[in-house]
C-alpha cells in the first residue's frame, strides 16, 4: 500500500495550547507522524511517497474562499516584531451566537474562524496543512488509477475543520477534500466513516446537505466530550442529504467487543448506500493509552477494525486524524492498515 507523507508537517509545531490548568503542551506533535512513519518503515510493507502538488480548486470545492485567504495571510499579518508571544495566534474572543459579523482586520477574523484556544496559527500551519491536503489528495489519485486501498499520513489532522471554520487541531479537512474529489472524478457515491474519538463535526457540516456523500461518525457522546456542540444521534442530514448522516455516540471505556459490534452497525449503513469509494477518517485516540480519549480499544481492536472495513470491498483512502499516544500511535496505525492491505 502507498503511505502519503510530507515532511512539510513539521512545519507546524505549536508550543502549547490551553488545558483546563493554563497553558499546556501541544498533543498534537510532530512526534506523531515520526511515530506512525517509524511502525509503517519497520515493517517493510509499506512504500512511502511524497504528495505531488494539486491546484487550489480542490481545496475550494470544499472551503470558502475567505476563509482560505485568512489562513493563509493572518500569520504575516500579525507577526510584526512588536507582537507578543512565541505561541503563535489564539484567539481570545470568539463569534459565538448574535456575534456574527466578520470584521475587516485579519486578526480580529481570527476568532471569528476559530472555535477553541488549542488550535494555534505559527508561521508553518498553512504550508503544513496545505501539504496535508495535497498529501490526502495523492492518495485519493492512487484509487482513480486503480489502487484497492492507500493512506495518508495528514498532520494536521482535518475532521474538526468545517467549510469556514477551524479547531480541535485542524485548518483544513483532508478527508472531504479527498472525497469531494473523488465525487467530482465520477467515484459517486462516496461514504466517509470516521473513527477518530472526537466527532467529525467539519466533515459532517460539509456533506450535510448532500445525498452524494454517505457521512458516519463512531465516536465519544458530546455530552462529555469535546467537540461538545455537534455529534448526537438526531443529526441526521438536511435537505437532499437528509439520512445520509449517521452519528453513533458512545459512552466511556468502550472495549474491543461493543466497539466492533457498532462498527458492524456503521458498515450495514455504508454497503445499504453501496458507495464507489470509502474514505476512512482514521483516529487512534480510541486507543486505551490516549492522554485525550476514555475508550479502552486494546491494539489488537485496529486489526479488527482494518477487517471490518477491509470487507466492505471498496476502493478505500485512510486519512489520519487523532490519536496521542506517543508510544501506541504507530502500532495501532500499523495494525489497521496491515489488515487493511
Ligand atoms: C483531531 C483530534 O483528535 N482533535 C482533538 C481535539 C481535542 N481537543 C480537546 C481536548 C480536551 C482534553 N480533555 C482531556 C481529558 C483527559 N482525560
Ligand atoms: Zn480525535
């Protein structure tokens, strides 16, 4: 299987974010995709390319067009040599309901985009997240040419990421570039399953309205766990994409046996829309060591994830999004794709 992977990742790395306590570290660190890189090259199954460049409509299809002038231009903006701080740019008001004008200055627009205080803009974050994106899109390009399976191995993640909004760690949303791509090069329909612990809230406010694009989310109930305000089971779709989004929210410690029987449930759902693509929003903070998640998925669960999902015989992408157990990351990865292959 082709791994997608730019160096240019590292290119993002935030200092902190807030924690409950104050300023905390950033989970979401490059050590991550050293990590995964280093499970994957170990096992010899793997070969790992860098993504070629595609063009911009790819990722317009899918974002607004301000939105992406923002992200790209607010950190020269503001980082005059009078600016405070090293920890790049977190908003600290945010346009929440009845505050919904967005302002001319570019860092006023900062809170207006944004929906946390972990989710920082340093010098690198375009560039590294523009080349995760172009990274989701080469492999969206090995299923046109043919490929059962391929993954990208995107840093920074992307689900959280709506049409004009960031968090949660993400800029831009990888999988739905990638799926909106695939619909567009006639792969119709296109299911996206997300396994990340969080909610794929931007994924599902993308293809919200679409019958085109089969949306389902296995993940923490949002009664508990960020990102708190999306992600119930009565989310089911609007308009033409009405039944066409699934949300499966679930209680904590989870193991291996009721985590795969739900994910059973997923995948009647995907083979009842019969898709010509699958993409697989690929988190492994359901793992029982991640710092972030309270899911108790012991290593061996993400082989038989990659089963499951190996047996929907489709053309399939793997993304990456979550997952923050330094130690565990790579092998768990590792173990969804091996089954995967
Ligand atoms: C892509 C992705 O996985 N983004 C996740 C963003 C989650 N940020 C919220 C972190 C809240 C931390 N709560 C810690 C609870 C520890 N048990
Ligand atoms: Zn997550």
């Amino acid at each position: 299987m082709q791994v997608i992977f730019s160096p240019k990742h590292r290119q993002h790395a935030p200092p902190a974010e807030f924690v409950s306590s104050g300023l905390g570290p950033y989970s979401e660190s490059p050590t991550r995709a050293d990590s995964i890189l280093a499970a994957l090259e170990s096992s010899g199954r793997f070969d790992v390319s860098q993504p070629t460049a595609h063009a911009d409509a790819a990722l317009e299809a899918v974002h607004d067009a301000a939105y992406l002038d923002f992200l790209q231009q607010v950190y020269a903006v503001w980082s005059t040599p009078t600016a405070p701080g090293g920890n790049g740019i977190i908003p600290l008001t945010f346009a929440v309901r009845g505050l919904d004008t967005c302002p001319a200055d570019l860092v006023g627009r900062a809170g207006y985009y944004c929906f946390d205080a972990q989710t920082p803009i340093v010098r690198g974050t375009f560039a590294a997240a523009r080349a995760a994106v172009d990274a989701a899109l080469t492999g969206a390009d090995r299923l046109l040419a043919g490929d059962a399976a391929a993954y990208a191995l995107c840093r920074p993640p992307g689900h959280h990421a709506a049409a004009a909004m960031y968090g949660g760690y993400c800029y831009l949303n990888n999988a739905a570039v990638a799926a909106a791509y695939l619909l567009e090069r006639g792969r119709s329909p296109v299911a996206v399953l997300d396994i990340d612990y969080h909610h794929g809230n931007g994924t599902q406010e993308i293809f919200y309205h679409t019958d085109q694009v089969l949306t389902l989310s296995i993940h923490a109930d949002p009664n508990r766990a960020y990102p708190h305000y999306l992600g119930y089971a009565g989310e089911t779709g609007k308009n033409s994409g009405k039944g066409a989004n699934f949300n499966l929210p679930l209680p904590p410690h989870v193991g291996d046996e009721d985590y795969l029987s739900i994910l059973a449930d997923a995948l009647v759902e995907i083979r009842a829309f019969s898709p010509a693509a699958l993409v697989l929003s690929l988190g492994v903070d359901t793992c029982i060591d991640d710092p972030l998640g309270d899911f108790d998925l012991s290593l061996d669960a993400f082989s038989d994830i990659g089963r499951a999902v190996a047996s929907l015989n489709l053309p399939t992408l793997a993304v990456q999004e979550g997952g923050y157990a330094i130690a565990e990351v790579g092998r768990a990865v590792l173990n969804v794709l091996t089954a995967l292959q």
